[in-house]
C-alpha cells in the first residue's frame, strides 16, 4: 500500500477541531434557547449510545459528537435571551414578525431570530442579515431598501406582530 494512504501524523483519539463560532452577538428567543438546550440532551445522548457500541473501532462518530456538545455548550454559555413579549409592537424589533410588500404587490412575513434558529424557509432570519438589518427599527408604513446581490429592493412595512 502506498504511504499517501497511511495517515500516521496523529492518533484517531484526537479531539476534531471545534466548530467556528458567529462573531455576532448571540442573541436568542425563549424558544431558540430551548432549541439549543434539547439539541445538547440529544448530543450527548448519541454520545452515550456511541460509546456503548460493541465495535468501537471507528472513533469518529464519538468524536464528532463530542465537538458538537462543545459547540452547543458554547452556544447556550454566550446566550443572550431576549422576550420578543416585551417588545412593543411600535416597531420591528429582535424577536417579532414582520410583514412586508415588496414592489410587485406580494407580502411575505419574516421573524428575526437568533442564528441558531434561523431557517430562511421558514422565514426566520438572523438579525445580522441584510434583510433583517433592513428591517430593524422599522415602524408600519415605512419603506426599507434591502440591498440584495440581484438589487435593491423596496419593501414597506406593513404589520408588525409576536410569534405565534
């Protein structure tokens, strides 16, 4: 077998190398928080159903679960929780829904959340987002320009709301 094969540079039982952390502050939602929290339980639950394996040859699974519990603990250490129920609704804040029409009459509705939750599918989007950025501070009847790589887009605010 060819030496470029045969990874002797350091052992499997190495920890992998952590993942990178946002340098944004971590700003999180009541419900964000507890996402992060099950997702810690369910880690470390596969850890210790990894570790329990018979056949324990390839330690990469356990390893890799170990670096996802550090990042989650990190994650849930540097939480900064805010109640989108305090905001008022005056105007578009960390937390809340907004509903917006763009140029072409269509309204699409967005909730800023924190990067851990966030899922464009879905309509969450993280606050240092351009759109979110855009929309932050935003009172009902304004126009923002959301500056996207295709063009600025003008969007009017058209109703500002708590989660569901």
């Amino acid at each position: 077998m060819s030496r470029a094969f045969v990874r002797e540079d350091r052992p499997d039982t190495e920890p992998l190398p952590d993942l990178p952390l946002s340098p944004h502050p971590n700003l999180v939602t009541p419900r964000g928080l507890a996402a992060l929290k099950a997702r810690l339980e369910a880690a470390r639950a596969e850890l210790q159903r990894l570790r329990a394996r018979p056949d324990r040859l390839d330690t990469l699974p356990e390893r890799a679960a170990e670096r996802d519990i550090r990042y989650l603990e990190a994650r849930i250490a540097s939480a900064i929780p805010v109640d989108p129920a305090l905001h008022d609704l005056s105007e578009v804040a960390f937390g809340l829904v907004v509903t917006v029409e763009a140029d072409d009459g269509a309204t699409r509705s967005y909730e800023i959340t924190g990067e851990d939750e966030a899922d464009a599918a879905a309509g969450r989007i993280a606050p240092h987002a351009p759109l979110a950025r855009a929309l932050l501070g935003a009172r009902v009847g304004d126009t923002v320009e959301w500056r996207r790589p295709s063009g600025t887009e003008l969007l009017e605010v058209v109703a500002i709301a708590r989660p569901s």
